[in-house]
C-alpha cells in the first residue's frame, strides 16, 4: 500500500542525483562533516578539543542514528540539538564537544549552502548537455527554411537551425547568471546567536583573530573561497533569492523552447520523441501529444512562481532573524532545483530525440510565399520600367482578394497566376519560380547561425568538454 503523499517531483521527475543532494542522509551526513570540521579545526587553534575526540568523530562520520534523532525530537522540539545527542551517543568520548560554540545556523545555513553548490553543479552540468544536445540541432537544420511568425502571423521565412539558437542564446544568458551566483555563493561561518561571534569570542579568551581564523579553515574544509563578512542570525536570505532567480531564468527559457515546439508539432513540423507502444490520447488513437514539451512548460510555471517565496522572506526577515523563514525554504529551495533538474533533462530528451518534417515546412511556405514575394515583385517590375505606384496597387488588390477567398473559401493561394496573367509585371513561370525561391527569403539565418554556433557555442562546449554525456548510471556527468 502506497497510503502516504509521496512528492510527484521525487516519484516522477527529478534524477537520482539531485533528490540525493536534497536528502536525510546529504543533510545530517553534511551536519556531521561540520560539527567534524568544527571539532577538528578548534583543537589546532588551541582550544580543549583532543586528538582522540576527534578520531572518534570522524570514525562514525556516515552512521545516522534516525530512530534516536526522532526520539530527542519529540522530546526537545529541536532537530538540531536531536541530532546532536543522537550522534553524541555512537561518539561518547566526544559528546561533550560536538557543536562547541556554535548555534544551530551553523549546520542549518552551512549545510544548505553547500547544498545549493551542489544542485548548482548539477545543474551547470544539465544545462551544458542542453546547450550541447540543441547546438547539434542547430547544425543539423541551419539550412532548413520554416515559415517565421510575428504575433502568430506569418511573416518572413527564417531556418529551423537559426530558431534553435534563439533558445541557445537565451540558455547561455542562464549558465552566465548560474556561473555567476555560483562562483560568489560564501559560506556562512561560525556566527554565534545573533552573528557577532560573541561565543566564539568567548572561546577564545577574546582573541578575534584566532575566532576569524576558525571560520576560514572550516571553509576550506568545505571548499569554500568566501565566508559572508556580515550575518545576523541567518546568512542574508537575499541568496536564497538570487539562486530561485536563476532557476526561474532557466525555466523561462526552457518554457519558451517547448511552447515554441509545442505550436510546430501542431503545425506538423515537429514531433517529440515517441516511443512505439507509447500511447497519445485514451480515446483518440491516432494522437501524438508533445506530453513532453507540455511537461517541460508545467513544470516551469511552478517554478516561475516558486521564486516568489524567497523574495517574500528576504524582505520580511525582523532584524537578526524570524523563524517563518524555516518552513517555507524546507520547501520551496528543494522543490526549485528538484523541478529545473527535472525541466533540464526533458529539454536534451526533446531535443536529442525529435524529427522535424522539411517537407511540411515547405508546404506551409508555398502558401504564403507569394505573399512575402510581392516587394521582390514589385521592384522587379518598376526596374523594367513599370509605374511602382500603380503595381503597388495592383498587387494590393490581387494580395487582399486572394487572402479573402482563400479564408472563405479554403481555395489555395492563386496570388501566383494572377500576376503570371498580368502583363504588366512581366513575367514568365521561370522569373517568378526564381524570385520564390524559399532560399533566398531566410536572409542570413544560415551565416547568423554558423556563426554563433562557432563563436559563442562551440568554445563554451570545448571548454566544459567534461561534462557532457552520460556516466555508467545514465546519470549526467558532474
């Protein structure tokens, strides 16, 4: 029996990888690296914390004790101090020093920042894989002529390959924000209650120096370069919202791809990945729904919306610290990376797996190239020395009645035969089969799209070479 809620973004969406990173066991197995780190670095600093607690601590690292954690809980309503007396009990001889000067934000804040690097990691990893998966995409069809659309009207041809890098650039824009808050992200130190380091202080006889010293080590320890120099209570939950900012970034972009696709696949230009016994629509056999794209899109919104929260608490923190902060980010951070996981790895199973039908592009261009071929017309007839105000008219009457018949009626687009009729245009089936020539419509989609595909794409990928591709779990590679 499944008789409890079990979150849909665990049981169906995100990867091993990043519900691992968000987990029990990441969470007190990194609580315990600190208190180890904390320990270690205060006994070379001088203070009563011995080589033989030390060893103890680090002996029984990886043992979570849940059962006795939950008994302390229910007894002390504090799930830091439960954890202490839970890991306390496999390490007697250390008991007494475990979380020596510090406050609960030690592990808490600590704790979260090294796991947001690490769902930043994981998700610079994905991110690049997109970029790689849609940059092959792009060379593939960069020649491949498709009806363009302003306000959802048709409007000049572009290629598939150049929209394509319209989504490239705008995940580029994301992996810049990414790499940004990545590099900066500090950690938070050893504060105390109220961030002034009084405790710590204290533990030192008064000597700062040494206290400032004990927060850089442990740092380290942790990989980190930056410690934040002012805190209150809490590290400033501004970062909170700069990395749900970043995410949101990511899935305004990934949103925009699959809609994108979703309005070709009902253009019959594009079709996701479809497996062969998958099955579209329980009434309607014959259906291809782009379940993935929509997915994509679904997700997104929840995450769009999500970045609210941490700019709601970051604004409403009272002086050093309140505690409605705890209850939502257990929530809404977590869920943020687990969704952009999940929207990452749809975007490559899209792109890496969907067929495009040129065929059916160029049905769609052949409607409406007349059209778009009316100015190149035009021009051609005033340099054979034509009356370009009356042409233009002429043509503006044909183009306007041809456009109404063909919405009242469904007839085709007979634009064509009636300037081939006209003589005042001059022109034969083989002048104006060339001037309609699909190819020279896309403008330099091409060029623009090899272009960027080798200066701003290429070297990127080049350059994080060691990401891309898949490891032996099928898990993408960190």
């Amino acid at each position: 029996m499944k008789d409890r809620y079990e979150s849909p973004l665990c049981s169906r969406y995100a990867s091993e990888r990043m519900q691992y990173i968000f987990s029990p066991d990441y969470k007190f197995l990194t609580w315990h690296r600190l208190w180890l780190s904390l320990a270690e670095r205060e006994m070379e600093l001088g203070l009563g914390v011995t080589a033989g607690q030390v060893a103890e601590l680090r002996a029984n690292l990886e043992i979570i004790d849940y059962e006795a954690a939950a008994r302390y809980e229910r007894e002390l309503r504090h799930d830091v101090m439960a954890h202490i007396r839970a890991w306390g009990d496999h390490c007697p001889t250390a008991r007494g020093i475990i979380h020596l000067g510090a406050t609960s934000c030690y592990v808490d804040d600590n704790g979260d920042l090294i796991a947001y690097r690490d769902a930043l990691r994981q998700l610079r990893a994905l991110l690049i894989n997109a970029v790689a998966a849609l940059a092959d995409f792009a060379e593939r069809e960069k020649d491949t002529p498709v009806l363009a659309y302003t306000h959802y009207q048709a409007a000049q041809p572009t290629t598939v390959g150049k929209r394509a890098c319209m989504w490239l650039q705008d995940l580029l824009f994301d992996l810049e924000r990414l790499d940004f808050e990545l590099e900066r992200l500090p950690f938070y130190g050893c504060k105390g209650a109220t961030g002034t380091g009084a405790s710590f202080l204290a533990l030192f006889s008064g000597d700062a120096e040494r206290a400032m010293e004990l927060e850089r080590r442990i740092a380290r320890d942790m990989g980190f370069e930056r410690v934040l120099p002012i805190c209150g209570q809490t590290y400033t939950r501004k970062i909170d919202s700069f990395l749900l900012n970043v995410l949101s970034g990511i899935a305004q972009s990934a949103a925009k791809m699959a809609t994108d696709l979703r309005l070709m696949a009902h253009e019959k230009e594009f079709d996701e990945p479809f497996t062969s016994s998958q099955v579209g629509s329980s009434a309607m056999a014959y259906k291809r729904n782009p379940m993935r794209c929509e997915r994509i899109c679904s997700l997104a919104r929840y995450v769009v919306a999500d970045a609210l929260n941490p700019a709601m608490t970051a604004s409403t923190q009272w002086l050093e610290r309140t505690l409605d902060d705890s209850a939502n980010r257990r929530i809404s951070l977590p869920e943020a990376f687990l969704a952009v996981d999940a929207i990452l790895s749809l975007v490559i199973n899209v792109v890496s797996g969907c067929t495009v039908y040129p065929a059916i592009m160029e049905r769609h261009l052949r409607e409406e190239l007349p059209f778009l071929a009316t100015e190149n017309i035009l021009m051609r007839a005033v340099a054979l020395g034509g009356d370009r105000q009356e042409l233009h008219e002429v043509i503006r009457g044909y183009s306007v009645e041809t456009a109404r018949r063909m919405k009242e009626t469904g007839c085709p687009n007979d634009l064509e035969e009636k300037l081939l009729a006209d003589g005042r245009f001059h022109l034969g089936r083989e002048e104006l089969d060339e001037l309609l020539d699909m190819r020279k419509f896309v403008g330099m989609a091409p060029r623009q799209t090899e272009d960027f595909l080798r200066d701003a794409v290429r070297p990127l990928l080049e350059a994080n070479a060691d990401s891309i591709g898949r490891d032996e779990r099928g898990e993408i590679k960190c």
